[in-house]
C-alpha cells in the first residue's frame, strides 16, 4: 500500500491524456514541488475522466479512473489546488457531493 498523507485537488482542468511527467511538471508548477506521500488530483475539461499523482518517496504513480456515466464534482473557484480530507476523497472517487462532507463523514446540507 502506498501512504498517503495529503490530497490535494488541482481546480484547473488538465488533458487526462498526458502522462506522468506531464502531471509532475504541472504539479511543480503550481505547488512548487511534489512532495513525498502527497496526492494531487486532476480531471479532464468534462469531467468525466480523473487522475491521481502520488509520490511515495522513492518515484511517482499515476492513476487513473473514468466515470461510464455522471460527472466528478469538481470545485471551479479561483483557488489553484484544494486541500481534501479522507473522507472527502472517499466521496469525490464515487461521485458523491465530496463538499458536504462534514465531521467523521457525515453529509450534511448547507
């Protein structure tokens, strides 16, 4: 298993067809640097399509998932990267309204 400590969600959409080095020097970019058991999440311009890159510490995973019907919620405010708990991720890789996650996953209405 690979451990991770933080997630973080990239608001702006990236090409879910670029690879590895593509995510990391984007990544680089924005935050600075791909620091070791960070997450960082992308998706594609329709949403439909999400990539995860890790870094474990020793080299980099890319992964990714695709939706066969409905959309990754994804947030569209002016912020660069999102900061997401466990249980938020939990509900952003179903589907789920991941911003209404509240205390020890509880969904709540705003």
């Amino acid at each position: 298993m690979i451990k991770v400590e933080a997630v973080w969600l990239a608001v702006e959409p990236m090409d879910t067809r670029s690879g590895t080095e593509a995510a990391l020097a984007r990544v680089v970019r924005v935050v600075g640097a791909a620091r070791p058991h960070h997450a960082h999440l992308f998706t594609n311009r329709r949403a439909n399509r999400m990539k995860a890159l890790v870094h474990d510490g020793i080299g980099i995973l890319l992964a990714g998932r695709r939706l066969h019907q409905g959309k990754f919620i994804w947030p569209n405010d002016a912020a660069l990267t999102l900061g997401l708990s466990r249980a938020q991720f939990d509900a952003l890789v179903l589907g789920l309204p991941w911003q209404r996650v509240g205390e020890a996953g509880v969904i709540c209405v705003p």
